[in-house]
C-alpha cells in the first residue's frame, strides 16, 4: 500500500497562455498576432471562435487570482503575449504591455504566489508574419531574443522563473506543416519538409538566444527552462526487450530526435538525421553551441503516449496503433495512458542521457465533455479519474528517484482551445461564457484537497 505522498517541497500549480484567457486583444497598445488573424479567418477554428474575449481575463485577474488562492496552488504559470510588450515584434516597447503583466505579479505575490512566465506561448506579432513570414527566417530568433531582453530587464525583479518556448513542434511543424489538420496559426504551408525542420530549427535558436538573453537581463538570479511535449514512448510492458524498444523509438518518435535532443544534448539524434536525409535542417556553424544552453529545469508538458513494443524487423521496433475503442477523453488525440508521465521522464535521464536534470510538469490535464448540473454544478470525475492516475505515475517516478520537482496542471479554467476554440473544456473552473460567471468544478476541490495534503487523494 501506498499512500502517495508527495516530498515536502514539491510544487502545486496550474497553468494558462496569454491568447487562451485574455481577451482583450485591442487593449492596452497590444496589436494582433498571429492567432487573431488565423482565428479570424473563416474556417480555421471550430465555430469561427476567436480569442478576442476568451475568459476576459485581462480585466478579471484580481478575482481569477482570488480563486487560484482558494485552490491553494502555490506556483502559477502563465505566458507573456509578445504583442502586448513589442506590438510591431521589433522596435518599441509598449509599456502599458508590461504594466498589465506588473499588475498581475504583483496580486500573484501578494497571494504568495510564485509565478512562473513563458515568454512565448504562440501568439507571435503579425507584423513578423508580414514582414518575413515569423518562424521560417532566422531573423525571428533575433528579434525574439530582444522582446526577452525588454521583458526581463523589466520584469526580472518580480519574477524568477522563466521558460523560453512552449510546445516547439506545435508552433512550427503544427503551423507550417504540409498535412497537420487542423492546422494551428500562422497556417502557411510551406513546400517541403525540410522547410518544416528549418522553422523548428530557427524557434531552437531563439531558445538558445533566449536563454543568453534571460541570464543577461535578470537583475538577481534566476531560473530558465525549455517547456516541450516530447512524444513519449511506453513500453507495452516492462520487460528488457520491450523497455530497449521503447527507447530505441523514442529517437524518432514525434519530433524528438530534432528538438528535445538538440536542446538538451546539443546534437540532433542521429537516428532522426538518418531519416530525414536531404529533408534535414540546414545547421550553421555555433548553431547547436547556441542551442544547448545549460537549463536550470526541463518543463514537460504531457497528456498522452504511444506504446511500442518489441518486433524483429529491421529497426527493432514497432509503434502501435490505438484500436478503436481504446479509452480516451475529450480530443482525438487524448487516449488515456497514465504511464507517459513516468516513462517521458524516464526517457530524459537514460535515453537522452541527463538524468541530472530536473523536471517539472508544466501541463498536463484533460478535455471532458463538462455540463452544468440542475444545481448548477460540474461533477467532473471523468477529469479527476485522469488527474489522479497520472499523479500515481508522477508519483512512480520521484519514489524511483527521478529529479520530478512539480505539476501545473492544465488548466486553471476553460479556455480558448486553438482551432477547437470554446467547445473543449480543460479547466478545473468553469468558464460560462456568455456571463463570465467562474464555476469551480469537483475536480477543483479534489485538486485542492491533493494539495493541501501534499498527496494523491
Ligand atoms: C498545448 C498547449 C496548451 C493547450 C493544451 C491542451 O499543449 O497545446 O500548451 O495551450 O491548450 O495542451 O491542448
């Protein structure tokens, strides 16, 4: 029996993104990015749904602050919309963009609150998409570099804990890719794949030149992470030729091989290079020299997996299919498969090779079907079945000794879901859109009871 106890230090928090809960996006000198201008664009977002209320956050975060306290969360994450801090991508800082973010902090810390801010969660200036067409020039990593220097010069006395990039694959092989349905922002198809990995390649510049930026601009020290959703490998079961199989995959599967590799080791998998042949990136010289900066914590964003078994074929492997009825939750792609917590970090001590490394979870949560009760309530324990059976992995892993140090979990509210835009719910509160009326739902009272006994209840 176990009774999951968590260590005493572990952190408790959840997570958002500026264009998910804002709104508010013609205020307060912010101009568009990218995901105004797709989300605008007929056909791109499930029932044309835009971000420009979303949970209108921008003016309620006092109240939204009030409810993450009553939760007990003492770590926030939320991300900074470069369009509100350098509304052009270059040149002038707006500084109403930065008071808003000032504001928030402050009423974080008073609630002793610790945040945590990405400094890009997707929603890239239009103007860089116009200019040079953002992440397919290298120019992007360099005038990211500067919106980082413009934020932290500013905002690194109240904040210390900063993550350069969310998601690389989403914003680049997702956004730019010839087949991803739905597409995400900027949606511009590029013609061939090695165009694909030369935006994933420009957006690991801008974490490297992120990276220097950060520590060069911090005014005390600070910490500075990746956040990714490396694909993870799961062994259909845990014996050696399944578990060798599993990480033999992990080189290949998703876009491994080519981001977290290359972040974290300095060198793309050979593996992936082999694969790839002529579609592979072109790479300058001090390219990866600038990619691999040391990181002081790895943000692992993750909500599912792929099991992988053992074959005899020529690379040893085989990834298998979902059958139909495989259990999954509100997404196509949300089967549910509690073991990639503890196999994705896994996967970064041996397979990648830096077990030294800590880790932190900086998403992971579930979309379900939510619904307003007769009584008004959200009895969502679809959502808290998911919840608890990760925490059991994450669990796993810091009582095997893996450096697992905290959770965000995904998402304080319902929010703007990207191309699904309102109709998928991953909060623990519920947003009732028309009234922006806050509902927090049964799973936000088991994740409160979890933190506030410091275990899996
Ligand atoms: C992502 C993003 C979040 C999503 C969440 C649910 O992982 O896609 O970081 O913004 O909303 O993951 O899909």
């Amino acid at each position: 029996m176990t009774s999951y106890q968590f260590p005493e230090a572990f952190w408790w928090g959840s997570a958002t993104a500026s264009y998910q809960i804002e709104g508010a996006v013609n205020e307060g000198g912010r101009k568009p990015s990218v995901w105004d201008t797709f989300s605008a664009t007929p056909g791109r977002t499930l029932n044309g749904d835009t971000g420009a209320v979303a949970c209108d956050h921008y003016h309620r975060y006092e109240h939204d602050i009030d409810l993450m306290a009553q939760l007990g969360i003492q770590h926030y994450r939320f991300s900074i919309a470069w369009s509100r801090i350098i509304p052009d991508g270059r040149g002038t800082v707006n500084e109403q963009g930065i008071d808003f973010y000032k504001r928030l902090v402050d009423c974080l810390r008073d609630k002793g609150i610790t945040p945590h801010a990405t400094l890009f969660h997707w929603d890239s200036p239009q103007a860089l998409e116009e200019a040079y067409g953002s992440w397919q020039s290298r120019q992007m990593a360099i005038d990211y570099a500067d919106y980082v220097t413009a934020v932290v010069s500013r905002l690194g006395d109240r904040i210390t804990h900063w993550m350069t990039l969310n998601e690389i694959p989403c914003f680049t092989h997702w956004g730019y890719g010839v087949d991803s349905d739905p597409p995400h922002a900027p949606g511009t198809r590029v013609s061939s794949l090695k165009q694909v990995w030369q935006t994933s390649h420009h957006a690991l510049l801008a974490h490297g030149l992120g990276c220097q930026a950060i520590r060069a601009a911090s005014p005390v020290p600070c910490s500075v992470s990746l956040v990714d959703n490396f694909a993870v490998t799961v062994p259909i079961n845990e014996s050696p030729d399944h578990i060798e199989a599993a990480k033999k995959a992990f080189h290949t599967c998703g876009q491994n091989g080519g981001i977290i590799f290359p972040a974290l080791t300095g060198k793309y998998s050979p593996a992936l290079l082999e694969k790839l042949g002529e579609n592979a990136p072109d790479i300058q010289d001090g390219d990866l020299e600038t990619i691999h900066q040391p990181l002081d914590v790895l943000g692992f964003n993750v909500y599912f997996g792929d099991y992988v078994r053992a074959v005899d074929n020529e690379c040893g492997y085989e990834v298998i299919d979902f059958p139909e009825y495989y259990p999954k939750l509100n997404m196509p792609w949300l089967h549910i498969l509690p073991d990639c917590i503890y196999w994705g970090i896994r996967h970064i001590s041996e397979t990648v090779g830096r077990p030294d490394l800590p880790i932190v979870i900086t998403e992971n949560g579930c979309a379900v079907a939510d619904e307003l009760n007769s009584q008004g309530e959200v009895i969502d324990i679809d959502r808290i079945f998911y919840l608890r059976q990760h925490l059991r992995s994450a669990h796993r892993a810091i009582s095997e000794g893996y450096p697992l140090n905290g959770y965000f979990l995904w998402s304080l509210m319902d929010n703007f879901e990207w191309s699904y835009g309102y109709d998928r719910r991953f909060g623990l509160i519920y947003i009732d859109y028309p009234t922006q009326n806050r509902i927090p739902k049964a799973s936000f009272d088991w994740y409160r009871e979890c933190i506030r006994t410091n275990r899996v209840v």
